[in-house]
C-alpha cells in the first residue's frame, strides 16, 4: 500500500457497495413528543405526524471494507415530499474508518464510542453505548412475538424493504465547515443513501430503554412517551449508493450541523 493509489486500486475503490456478513442488529422503536421531532428536524425535511422513533444497535463482525467493529444509531420518522424515511440523528461507531468512511462519503453523523456492545442474558439481548465515560443508551430485548402489533410489523418490515434489492432510504445531511470557519464549503447537501437488509432470522418482542444524560450525546432529548415493540435481525446487509437530493438553506441549517461534534 502506498500514499497514491494505483490504477488496480482506484478501480477497487470505486466499487460503490459495502457488505456486511452476520449482522446482528437490535431495533426499539417509540413513540416521543410531536413538539420534540418539529424541533430537531431541519428543513427542507418534515416531520409525519406520527412522531416515531428508532434506535439500534449494531455488531458487524465481518464486512467486506474492513476490520469488525460495532455501531449505534439514533433515527427521527420524517418525510421530504411526501417520502417517508428515517432521518439519521446520531451514530456513534468502533472503527475510525468506519466513521470516517460513513460521515465523508454519505454524512452520516458518526463519532467514535470507547464502547458498543451486544450480549445475551439467556434469551434476552442487552446493550449499551457509551462514550466519554458516559453510558448514554441502555436496552433490554425481550422475545416476544405477541408484544409488537401485527399493523405495526407490516409496516416495519415495508420500511426495511426486507430482501429487496433496491433497499430501503435513509435521510443524511451531507456538510463541512469552511476552513475560514465562515458557515460551508458548499450548501448542506440532504442525501438519501439505500441499504439491503437480508435477514434470516427475525425476533419481535419488548425493549426495555435507558436514556441518561450527556451533554456529548443528548439522546435523552428524545422521550420514550409509548414504546412500539422491538426487533432483532440477523443477516447479512448491503450499502448502496446515495444521492443528492437537494440543497439546503445554510442560514437554516446551521443550528443543526453539530451533531458530529462535541462542541
């Protein structure tokens, strides 16, 4: 490996998916505050009315870009033009790549954790997030086929668009501060970016939540008002490629561009 690629490389580098093998992820899902949601997303994207939370965690033990590692994330429901999708709020991770890859290409809003994990309790699945010092996100998955209504996992797994090729959208603002540290390079830019999601195996049930303070990482910001059930997937997944969707206002924008920061 060299600091300047060869023509082999480049070519290896533009392959435009990213293959994860045994994926094992635990989703929650809740219902917060509408007044919560109108505040924290940032147009040209709205919220659905239906203020719908998600959250997961995430253990990649192998992919085909990289060495192992383990993730969280944090989504709001909304829609731009009568799209509906889930708007990325937060997403720590284990790996620097991994981060650097996720927030340079797509925008994901990636920081580095000093720990993610998943481990069983029997046949429950426990996890937590924890980043300087601060155990931020706790959950508790419970089997349970009855406890998620039969509506509510129809239309999980349409929003997942499980095992269909196109994959499902997730919505990101792509940005970078202006090296004079005058506003952007150039207009925020709202990407949607796909992901396959091949599962085989699927387990509903309950999620017990723990949101604590931090004021690195504010998810506590976004209140359980009724939990909705929980999932736990175990597949293997593929990112595809994004694409610019728009561009937004930077005077607009700027109170939401911090959430890749501690600052």
């Amino acid at each position: 490996m060299s600091f300047v690629k060869t023509p082999q490389e480049l070519y290896q580098l533009s392959q435009k998916k990213y293959d994860f093998y045994s994926a094992e992820m635990v989703f929650t899902f809740w219902l917060t505050k509408p007044e919560i949601v109108e505040r924290l997303v940032p147009p040209p994207l709205k919220p659905t009315g239906n203020p719908m939370v998600s959250a997961f965690i995430a253990s990649y033990p192998r992919t085909s870009f990289g060495p192992p590692y383990n993730e969280a994330a944090l989504f709001l429901f909304v829609q731009y033009q009568e799209v509906l999708g889930p708007y990325c709020l937060a997403m720590p991770v284990t790996n620097d790549m991994a981060m650097a890859g996720g927030r340079e290409i797509f925008g994901f809003p990636k920081k580095i954790a000093q720990q993610i994990q998943l481990s069983q309790a029997g046949s429950k699945t426990l996890g937590f997030v924890e980043r300087n010092g601060m155990r931020f996100f706790e959950l508790e998955f419970t089997p349970n086929e009855q406890a998620v209504d039969e509506n509510f996992k129809t239309l999980i797994k349409q929003s997942f668009a499980f095992h269909q090729e196109t994959g499902a959208g997730t919505y990101l603002f792509k940005c970078f501060t202006a090296p004079d540290n005058q506003l952007f390079d150039y207009p925020p830019r709202l990407i949607r970016q796909y992901t396959v999601f091949r599962p085989k195996t699927i387990e509903w049930g309950a999620a017990q939540v723990k949101l604590t303070h931090s004021d690195c990482d504010p998810w506590d910001d976004i209140e359980v008002v009724n939990p909705l059930g929980a999932m736990r997937i175990v597949g293997d997944n593929t990112m595809l490629s994004g694409q610019v969707l728009a561009e937004a206002d930077p005077m607009e924008f700027i109170p939401y561009a911090f959430n890749k920061w501690d600052w």
